[in-house]
C-alpha cells in the first residue's frame, strides 16, 4: 500500500464530486494533485495545496476551495479532521485505525513493499567506475562505483531493465604509458636491476605480476622484439589489470553486465567513430572552423587552425567540439560520441553516466552529443561523486604503498569491510565532498549511521528470539502477525513508527526521480532512529516494552509493527548494497 498514492485518490475523488456537483468548473483537470508530509507534524499527517493549484482555472479564492474540500475529505471514515492554514493550504490528519491497517498492508505485501512499478521495464543503462586499466581502484573510484551500483539497484527495485556498463579505456596514450611501465617490470623480473621508475611511467608494485607473468610466457624472446613487443605487453597489462579491477569491485559487491572497450570501436574494419561522425554531418551537424583559445591557455601550446568541428552549442553546449587532431587522429571526444551512438543503437534511450569530479566539464558536451544523436529524443543523467578525503582519528591517511601514488579501494575495504565503505560513500549526496575516518566508520553507536541501522535489524531479530521463548505457541509469520489485533497499537512512538514506515514507497520515489541513493540511507537512518528511541521507551515504561509478558495479544502487535520495520530496512539496505545481519558482530 502506497499511502501517499492513497491519499492523493481520496483528494481526486472529492475534488471530483466537487465538480460533479457544481462546486467546481466541470472540464477543471484534478489528476496532477499531489500530497505531501507536512514539515511540522503537529500540524498533520499530509498537506496539500490543492485549493491553491486550481484556484486560477476555477476562478475561486484559494480558502474557499479549501473549506469545501475540507468538508468532503473529513466525511471519510479513517480521517480524523483536516484544517485550512494560510492561503489556502489543507492538513489533514488520520485516525490511528488507518495506522493500524497499514501495519497488516506492510506484512502482507512482504519484500514487494515500496517496489513501485515507476519504470515498467523500460531499458537503461547505467555507466559507472570506467577507470583507466592502468592500476588499482583507488578510493575516489569507490564512491563512484558505490554510488553507481546503488543507484542501478534503486532503479532496478522501482522496475527498470537495467543494464551496468564499464567504459574500458583501452586505447590511446595511458595503456602505452602501460605496457612501458609493465616491460620494465618484464625486465625486473628477468633479473634486471631497473632502478628508479622513469617519471611518466607507474611507479607502483602491482606491475610486478603483470612483469612475472609476461617473462613466464615468453622469456627473453620480449627483449629482442624492438618495439614489436608493445601490442604483446599493452594486451598483457590491460587483461590482468582488468582482472585486478574485477576483483577490487568484487570486494565491493560490485559488478558489471557489460565491459564495453573503447579499443573495440575501431576494430575488425569497422570505425563506429567515423559512423557516429557521418551520422551528425547527414544532420548538417559537422562543420570546418576555428575555435577560439580556451582561457588561460598557454600560448605556445594553442594551435590556431581548421578544425572538423561538431555544433555542439546547437544543444547546450558553451563551445562547439574539435572531433580530428592535428595527426588526423580522433579526439578522445569523437570516441565518446561513438560510444554514446552505440549505446543508442542497443536500444537505449535513458542513460547516466557517473562521472568523478575531473569530469565536470564533460557534462554539457555530453548531454549535447546524446541530444544530437537521437534528436533529443534519448535522455542523459549525469551524476558527479566528488572527492573522498580520508582520514583515521581526524588525521589524514597516507598514500598506499602498493599503489605507490595513491590510497586503494582495496586498502579501505580490507581494513573496515564492505558494509561501513558502502553505507557512508552514500551518507553524503554524491556531488558534496566526503570525509571518510577509518576510526568513525569503525566504532559501535549512534554516530556511526552503518552500525546504528544494522544494529536496528539485529535488535528486531534479537526481540524475536526472545519473544518465541516467552510465547512459545505464537506464530511470528507475517501472515499471522497482519492478523493480530492491531488495534491494540495506541502509544504515539508506535503510530509514529507506522507513519515512518509509510513514507518507505514516497522515499523510493523520490530517490528514483532524481537519481539519488542517499535519500534512501538518510531514511533508513531516520527509521533506525525511531525503532531505537520507541525500544528506548520501553525500558523507562515496561509498559511499553515489544514483549509484554503479560499479554500475548498487545505482544504480537508490536511485534507486528518491528516485523514490517524489519522488511522495509532490509528492503532498503538491499538496495544499498549493505547486509541486514542479524546478529551484530
């Protein structure tokens, strides 16, 4: 049961008598009327602004829609008033029997509670992480690859086909810089003395393998090959770095469906970069200019000259894009707008990006070339994670040595585990920066949001241990707890609780819409928050307690509302990728 969904019917069908009746101009459109929480409780358990929204149209003073609507809505049996304020704003309050039922609604629909069929199996494609297969993960990929898998679960758990894809950047001058820095490696392990790595090339001692690996197959043989060993070794370097980059994600619970190569773009005889080109010159989008120079840039380094240019500006853009260098390759751009066009020949026509902070500069070209390539008929989100600060205790945590530039994903998810890594990387909206400390994540209270909603799980689990050895004859199913007499759930911290758990299918919503996962973690915070403080309240009033060991009745009611507490926070941690335990350890 969506109780937002709920209460914007009854608003529609009483603003639909209203018209029936005259009260309202007959050709008057209702169906666009929203309900929303009010930001104070006390002043109801939804608001509306109808009366405001359709006041112009109707050609009627806001309070006079209102009080009308207001007469309608409070003939409702479960409604237990409502209240113009200001302008013509209307609170309307519940009776405690709609909680009530609403519990019983919870537990009957189970693990499909809050899956709201938003996207109805339409196609979309989610690109996250795409880092250069040039080393390991480090941390500012894991909040991108965090939030990316988070957000493909959201989508996923509102009714989208989703697909994840990995951009793989295995072509240009950075998989070069590769295959260099893994043949010096080669040689090492030959038995060379390398010394000091060249600056420009990797430093760090994940090539080591790559270099032990390359001197098995092939031996000496490298070694006399000029530098027709480069395909070998960059081929080489980029297989065992993906695996490298596989087993990092893997650590996160991350994975892909597709691993789309950028080499593979231009391969077998075929150029999509050169198709995506010809495709936006039909659209007389490609055209030969001069650019002007980018401020600030160097003078000796700017080069004045006729360029094939893409009229991005057309779409948004502030600058139309060069697609040919001056050696008459491809711009790394030109490839993105080949990718892009492939992803639109696959089918889709809903697609994000995740992109890191370096990338924020990408944004309007991108959304300009997907706007081009499919007559703006596809859509492009995309959603920048800003950087990850780390730090143990408030002091700052040096680079990995291993990495030798850099700290690694792996590095923080071997030290705290993937639950505290992937809660708090979406503790924060994605385009703020974050601080992670390694001491913070780590200890067991309140402040810790990871621990607080696990412990939340554990604690309903624990209360059912304990209440199956008090009530040895009473049956916990969810079928069997909707049926109690739910009426007997009259404390305030027990309706609260319940409207918390409504707001579970409206949180989803919202969090879909705008591509944020950190709405949801923000909420199982704030129910984790409620569940505490009521189980809190029982300690002070024993009267209170979930397990009232004189009254199986009132006991299996309360078990009832921690039973659908129980769903929902499984439900959302599930989304988010983190394990609802029940035992802490």
């Amino acid at each position: 049961m969506n109780v937002f969904e709920h209460v914007e019917g009854l608003i529609r069908a009483a603003l639909e008598a209203m018209k029936a009746d005259g009260e309202l101009p007959s050709d008057l459109e209702v169906s666009a009327i929203e309900a929303e929480t009010p930001r104070d409780p006390s002043h109801g358990d939804f608001a509306t602004n109808a009366a405001m929204v359709l006041a112009k149209k109707a050609r009627q003073k806001p309070r006079d829609i209102a009080e009308k609507l207001k007469a309608r809505l409070e003939a409702d049996p479960d409604i237990e008033g409502a209240e113009v304020a200001g302008p013509g704003f209307l609170n309307i309050r519940f009776k405690a029997s709609f909680w009530q039922r609403l519990v019983g609604a919870i537990l009957a629909e189970g693990e499909t509670y809050g899956r709201l069929p938003i996207g109805k199996g339409t196609k979309i494609n989610v690109e996250y992480v795409s880092a250069n297969p040039t080393g390991p993960m480090h941390v500012g990929h894991c909040r991108g690859a965090v939030f990316g898998d988070a957000l493909a679960n959201l989508l996923a758990f509102a009714g989208y086909d989703v697909t994840r894809e990995y951009y793989v950047n295995d072509a240009g001058n950075q998989v070069d810089v590769l295959a260099r820095s893994a043949f010096l490696r080669y040689r090492e392990a030959l038995g060379e003395d390398i010394g000091e790595i060249p600056e420009g090339l990797y430093p760090g001692d994940y090539l080591k393998p790559v270099g032990e690996a390359l001197a098995k197959k092939h031996g000496r043989e490298l070694l006399q090959a000029n530098e027709d060993w480069l395909p070998v070794v960059r081929q080489t370097a980029i297989e065992m770095m993906m695996a490298m980059i596989r087993e990092d994600l893997a650590a996160l619970n991350i994975r892909h469906d597709v691993f789309f190569s950028e080499a593979s773009l231009i391969q077998d005889g075929t150029d999509q970069v050169a198709a995506a080109i010809d495709l936006l010159k039909q659209k007389g989008l490609i055209y030969e200019g001069r650019l002007p120079k980018p401020k600030g840039h160097d003078d000796d380094e700017w080069e004045d000259r006729e360029q094939i240019l893409f009229r991005s500006t057309e779409f948004g853009d502030d600058v139309d894009r060069a697609l040919v260098k001056s050696d008459g390759g491809y711009t790394y751009f030109a490839s993105d707008i080949a990718y892009h066009y492939n992803k639109l020949q696959r089918g889709f026509e809903q697609l994000i990006n995740v992109f890191g902070a370096d990338h924020i500069g990408y944004i309007s070209r991108m959304k300009a070339t997907v706007a081009a390539l499919s007559d703006r008929k596809a859509s492009l989100d995309i959603k920048i994670c800003q950087l990850v600060k780390l730090f143990r205790a408030g002091e700052p945590v040096r680079m990995s040595k291993r990495a030798g530039t850099f700290v690694t994903l792996r590095d923080v998810v071997d030290e705290v585990g993937r639950d505290p890594v992937r809660f708090m990387m979406l503790y924060r909206k994605n385009d703020a920066p974050l601080d992670f400390d390694f001491a913070k994540v780590t200890e067991q209270s309140k402040d810790n949001p990871v621990f607080y909603v696990q412990y939340a799980h554990a604690r309903i689990a624990s209360v059912f241990r304990n209440a199956t050895q008090a009530f040895p004859s009473l049956s916990t199913s969810n079928e069997a707890l909707a049926a109690a007499d739910l009426s007997k759930l009259t404390d305030p911290g027990e309706i609260q609780l319940v409207k918390l758990l409504g707001s579970f299918p409206r949180v989803i919503s919202g969090a879909v819409a705008a591509h944020e996962p950190h709405r949801l973690a923000f909420y199982l915070y704030d129910l984790a928050q409620a569940l505490h403080s009521q189980y809190n309240r029982g300690n002070d009033s024993p009267h209170l307690r979930f397990i009232d060991s004189n009254d199986m009745g009132v006991t299996a009611a309360r078990l009832a509302i921690i039973s659908a507490t129980r769903q929902v926070i499984s439900s959302g941690l599930g989304v988010l990728g983190v394990e609802a335990p029940n035992a802490m350890r």
